[in-house]
C-alpha cells in the first residue's frame, strides 16, 4: 500500500532510491516518482504512471543529481493513477516536497479551510492536503519545517508515514508515522541515513535500524544526530535493532518469477520455522510464546483469530488444529467485520491475529479493539518489528523469509506451521493429548518438508494440466473439513494473479445452490485426500460428475477411487489429516501460477493489488 524511501548522505542519492523502489514495488505499483535537490540547491521533482521502470524511462537525461532525495511507488486510492496524482507532492511555495503511505481521513475538511485561506490544489490525492498544510504554517506562522509539521499532524486523522524534502534545508529531511511503518537505517560511520516502509531496501547498507513509532517524528540531518520528538513534543530515545535478512533472500535469482521462488523455498522455510520448536529427535514440540504465557492460555475460555485474506485461511486451518487438539472453542473472524461490529471479548478470551506483513490495518484495528477489552493478543507475524509483532501482547514469528510476490504462499503454510505447533504445545501442557498421539504427530510433522520436496518434483505435470484449463472463465474448489480452506486457499490464489473467477466451498454445501453453476464447461478441483470424511467427498464428485463436470482432484498417493472418477488428477504424499493443507497448498499453487503465466499475466504484480494493506 505504497512504498516509501529516502536517503541523506555522502553518495548519489538517485540509484539508492530507484532501487529501493524496485524492492518496494510489491507495496503498490500504480506510479512513482522521486525528489530530490541538486548541489545547486535545486529541489528536482519527477514522477510518472506506471512502474519503476517507467519512471526511469522517464526521467533518462535528465538532472538527478544530488545526495538527498526522497521517493515513492503509489497504490491509488484517493485519486485516480496518473502523472498529477503521483507523488512527490510538491507545495505551493515551491520548497517542499512530499511523500505518503496512508490515508488522511478528515483531508476534505482540511482541504476546504486551506482553498478558505487561498491555497490552490494540484492534485485528487488526499496526501496533497499535508504538503499544502505544512507549507501554509510554515509559511504563514514563519515556524521551522519542524514545527510546521508537528502543528499539520496535531490536525490531521487517518494514517501515514510521511517524508518531506525542503528546498531551503538540504542537509535535513523530517519523516514521521501513525499507523503506516517507517524504518530508518543508520550507517553511522560514514554519516548516512536511509529511511524505507521496510528494512527491504535498507539492509544492502545498514543492519541497524530504528524502527519509528507512532506519533513520532524524527529529523534526519547530515549535521546532527538523529531526534525522535513525539506530537507531544516529548523527545524519545530510539531503540536500534539488528536487522536479520539477507540480500539473496530478496532476489529472485534464476527463478522467472518470486512466486515461484517462494513455492519453491517452502521445504526449507518450514524446516526453518520448525527450527529450535521441535527437538532433534522429533519427540518433543515447545513454541516458547505458549510456554512464555502457560497461565494465560491454560486459563482461556475461547481463542478468537482475526485475520485477512490468505491470512484468514490459515486461521480457518487454527480453529480445527486448537479446537481438535486443545478442546478450547475457536472463532475465526475477518479482521475487516470485527472491528466495526461491536464484539463480545471477554478479558480470558485470547485474541490471536495474524498477518503475513505485520501492518495489515484491520488486523491492527482489531488488535487495539480487542486490547481495550482486556484480552491477551497473540500474533502471529512474518515481518520482524512490524506493528502487529509490535502490538500484541506476545506471539510467534513464522520465519519464511521475506514474501515479495504479492500472493502469499510460503507466508499461508508457515502461519500453519506455526498453529499446528501451537495446538500440539498447547494440548501437550493442557493434558488433552496422549503422549504417544504426540508423538506420532510430531514424526508426521517433522516428514513435511521433505514430503513438499517431493510434490515440487511434480511441477511439469501440474503445469501440463495448468495449460489445459488456461481458457477457463470459471473455477470451483471443494473441500471438506481441513481441506475446506484449502478450497478457498487454492481460489484465492489463481483469481489475483489470473483474473479468473474461481470460488471456494465446502464440497457438501454445492447441492445448496452452486451445483447449478456446473456444466461441461466448469472445471472443478477436488481435493479429494485422505480423511474422515473421504467417502462423502467421494460422493461429492460424483454430483459434479453426473452434470457432466471437468474434475480435477487433489488426492493421496495410491488412492485408486478419486483417480477413476477424476478427469486429472495431483496426487500428494500420505500425511495426517490436520497436516494435509501444509501439502495440499503445493499443487493448488502451482497450478494458480502456471494458469497465470500462460495467461500473460503480471504474477508477482497482479492488478490493482499492494501486498501489504495499510488502509482499510
Ligand atoms: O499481511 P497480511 O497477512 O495481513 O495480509 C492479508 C491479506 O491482505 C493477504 O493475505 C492477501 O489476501 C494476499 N494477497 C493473498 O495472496
């Protein structure tokens, strides 16, 4: 949801800021632009439609000299995506220069006082109201650029990371955030400061980071140390971290596309989130964040997991886990509806939220609902220090590694692992499971990486069946119990990246209305695995089978039944039931991407899409 970078040192600040908008792109994508003053003083603003790229095209011969600069890769959402409503925004004195991550709610209403007082308006934006803001204070009260800022933000609602560039003061750039992230890399030897919404761009130069926080803002100046001061004007001493990411683990390297590199990492991303949780000799399971809050969860009167999107169905996967290992009831909700509908939280309910990103702002609104009635927050993150990991009580890091395609994939089946860990550490010290059970489940989970190594072994023949379904218009997934979310999982991902419409459903609720849908023409995906419910499934296909339905199953390795009635059929490793989605995610992925790629379409940058939402 927009990416933001600056830069203040010795170098040329031009390729920093291009290529920290190349890593920042999978945040939107709609247009870019950067700013930045010349050593003659000069405050160079260019902007474009499009990609990173195409602002490059764009700006070739022209001046992008200078060693302090700011720039910006837009998701619009106030103000279509053209060239105007790009950022920078620039003031109407000419001197400052502006960049935004957020949503400023009361921006009308600010917006009407300003054209009151004479100010004049270039753009659709919301962001445009701070620049012309700041600069009528400034401007107006003859206050210093900082004073000018904390005075607009005291006035304005909604949410931002902002950067703002004065012509009049190039040794300096002020950055400040409310519920948008900002992180300031620090290279303190040779004088230079990068700022970014992730460490993603940072980290090639600086492991440490101050990561800025609410209602702060901070002055980065060549000439002074850093000053954090709060809205309140209260000075903060920032806490620097050591940043844990490395280089290749942003790159896409040989592979065509991230989101393939990213299914393919996930036999080692899970053995990295297993890493540390289960002992050497796969007898033992303990996920410290349980361990750490033993009375709090022992004592739980019900679980309620909020999330979106991919998020939410591995929350869905959470509530069989907990509900089937811990005895303790689980709702899953979606973080966008329990904000706003005034839920029943009791003080010993425990709320855990996740979210790939960290930042999603529903999940972060639920999170501080949930807080003010007194529950405990668990989250359940892969973004270290991101808002979420930073706003809950305690939680649990999945560990896969940064996700730069914006569908999520190795994110979906770490959050699993991360729940199949907390339900077996949880029903482990709540007694509701037998030690040999454990066990058992244990050596069955321990198998899973090398089962997904395994399944990656059948990409050509997933992609062979991809490309006979590439003119499909419609899809149906079914699922039942644990493979329910599967369904919705594996629907979710081929429509953002393919634009085909696919819908996700309890395989047993199609004779309550979609059935009517299947004709020759649907394909339907089964996944059609090993469990309780195998035969009813069985019976499921045969409904789609008799209305002349294409099948494509899901099924388990030696099944001979599902094979006979299916059209096509990827079979995946046995495993136990409640680890089938952790292998079922492989083949349903494959097959949304390779459907997309032989559609032309733009996989790791599906239209109108940002991979983290920090607006609601
Ligand atoms: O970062 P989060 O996990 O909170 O993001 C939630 C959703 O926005 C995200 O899962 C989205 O649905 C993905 N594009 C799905 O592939």
């Amino acid at each position: 949801m927009c990416g933001i970078i600056g830069y203040i040192g010795n170098q040329e600040a031009y390729p920093i800021l291009i290529k920290g908008l190349h890593r920042l792109e999978y945040r939107g994508y709609d247009s870019a632009g950067v700013a930045l003053i010349n050593p003659n003083g000069q405050l160079n603003i260019y902007k474009n439609k499009g990609k990173v790229s195409q602002l490059e095209e764009s700006i070739e011969g022209k001046d992008v000299s200078g060693n302090i600069g700011i720039a910006h890769t837009r998701w619009a959402t106030h103000g279509e995506p053209n060239n105007v409503n790009a950022h920078p925004h620039y003031s109407n004195s000419g001197t400052l220069a502006l960049i935004h991550n957020g949503i400023i709610e009361n921006y009308a209403l600010l917006k009407s006082g300003l054209i009151e007082k004479g100010c004049t308006f270039h753009s659709d934006t919301d962001t445009e109201v701070l620049v012309q803001l700041i600069d009528y204070i400034k401007t107006s009260g003859n206050h210093s650029l900082f004073d000018a800022v904390q005075l607009a933000l005291n006035q304005v609602i909604g949410a931002y990371a902002i950067a703002i560039l004065d012509r009049d003061d190039p040794d300096r750039i002020i950055i400040a955030r409310k519920s948008s992230p900002l992180v300031i890399g620090i290279r303190e030897e040779e004088d230079e400061y990068f700022f970014a919404s992730d460490a993603s761009p940072i980290v090639e130069y600086t492991n440490s980071v101050i990561y800025l926080q609410d209602n702060e803002i901070a002055i980065i100046s060549r000439k002074e140390p850093l000053k954090v001061i709060d809205l309140k004007n209260v000075e903060k001493t920032p806490e620097v971290s050591r940043l844990e990411m490395s280089i290749s683990q942003l790159e896409r390297g040989d592979y065509p596309h991230f989101m393939l590199k990213e299914i393919f990492e996930q036999p080692k991303t899970i053995a990295d989130c297993m890493k540390g949780r289960i002992n050497t000799e796969g007898t033992n399971v303990v996920l410290s964040g349980i361990i750490d809050n033993k009375a709090r969860f022992l004592s739980a009167r019900r679980i309620i997991i909020v999330a979106c999107g991919t998020s939410w169905h591995s929350a869905l996967i959470g509530e069989h886990l907990i509900e089937n290992l811990c005895r303790i009831p689980v709702e899953v909700e979606y973080a966008s509806e329990f904000r706003y509908r005034d839920p029943i939280i009791y003080p010993d309910d425990i709320v855990i939220a996740i979210s790939q990103s960290g930042e999603t702002a529903d999940t972060l609104a639920a999170i501080e609902l949930s807080k003010q009635k007194g529950a405990f927050i668990y989250g359940i993150c892969n973004v270290v220090g991101s808002s979420i990991a930073r706003a809950t009580d305690s939680g649990s890091y999945i560990h896969v590694g940064p996700e730069i395609g914006v569908a999520s994939t190795k994110a979906f089946t770490g959050q699993v692992t991360v729940l199949a860990m907390l339900a077996m550490t949880l029903a482990k010290e709540k007694g509701t499971i037998k030690p040999n059970e454990l066990t058992t489940m244990i050596k069955a989970f321990k198998k899973i990486p090398e089962q997904m190594e395994l399944l990656l072994s059948a990409n050509s023949q997933i992609q062979e069946t991809a490309k006979i379904f590439t003119y499909a218009r419609n899809f149906i997934y079914l699922g039942r119990g644990y493979s329910y979310p599967s369904a919705l999982e594996g629907a979710l991902k081929l429509k953002e990246i393919s634009y085909i419409h696919a819908e996700g459903y309890p395989a047993a609720e199609m004779k309550h209305g979609p059935i009517a849908l299947i004709d020759s023409e649907m394909p339907v995906i089964v996944i059609a695995t090993n469990t309780k419910l195998y035969e009813k499934v069985l019976n499921n296909i045969q409904e789609v089978k008799a209305r002349s339905g294409r099948v494509i199953a899901v099924v388990t390795e030696g099944d001979e039944d599902v094979r006979k009635l299916a059209d096509y059929y990827i079979a995946i490793p046995k495993t136990m039931e409640c680890f089938g989605p952790l292998l079922a995610a492989i083949p349903l992925q494959l097959l949304a991407y390779h459907i997309a790629v032989y559609k032309g379409k733009d996989v790791d940058q599906p239209r109108h899409l940002a991979k983290s939402v920090t607006v609601e």
